[in-house]
C-alpha cells in the first residue's frame, strides 16, 4: 500500500484488511498463512472454527503450556475477553 498523502494510513490499512478477510471468511476462504495465524488474525479464528474447536485450543493451550510462555496470545484470545 502506498501511504503517501494519507494522514491515517495504518487505520485505512487495517479497514481494508479487515474487511477482506471478512470477505474471505464469507466466501468460503481461510486465514491462515504459512506463517500461521499469530496475533494479528487471530480475531477471525473463532468465525472460522467451532465454539467447541475454540475451547479445544484453550484447553490445550493451558495443557502444554500452564505459565502461558510460549506465544502468548497467539491464535486464540483468553477467555476473559470477548472473542466468541
């Protein structure tokens, strides 16, 4: 994206981002990535997979890493914020 002339340009880019992986989802597509999904798509994860699959990941998460070291946040928000 060229940001030239454009006072907001990271709030312009995350709404076209947004609105296209919304677009994405809707037509069947995913967001994952051969880096993965992380931080920044992780929002859209609970519109791609069950509330069960969702649960799954938290318990596993919990399972192999109780002190929440290991990637933090990444893939599925805690449980004490809205996401579902």
């Amino acid at each position: 994206m060229n940001a030239a002339g454009v006072a907001n340009a990271l709030t312009v880019y995350e709404e076209i981002e947004s609105r296209a992986r919304d677009e994405a989802i809707a037509s069947g597509g995913n967001i994952s990535h051969h880096h993965g999904v992380g931080q920044k798509k992780r929002r859209w994860v609970p519109k791609q997979i069950s509330p069960t699959a969702v649960l799954l990941y938290r318990a596993i998460k919990k399972g192999l890493d109780p002190k929440n070291i290991f990637a933090v946040e990444n893939i599925i928000l805690p449980v004490n914020k809205s996401n579902l």
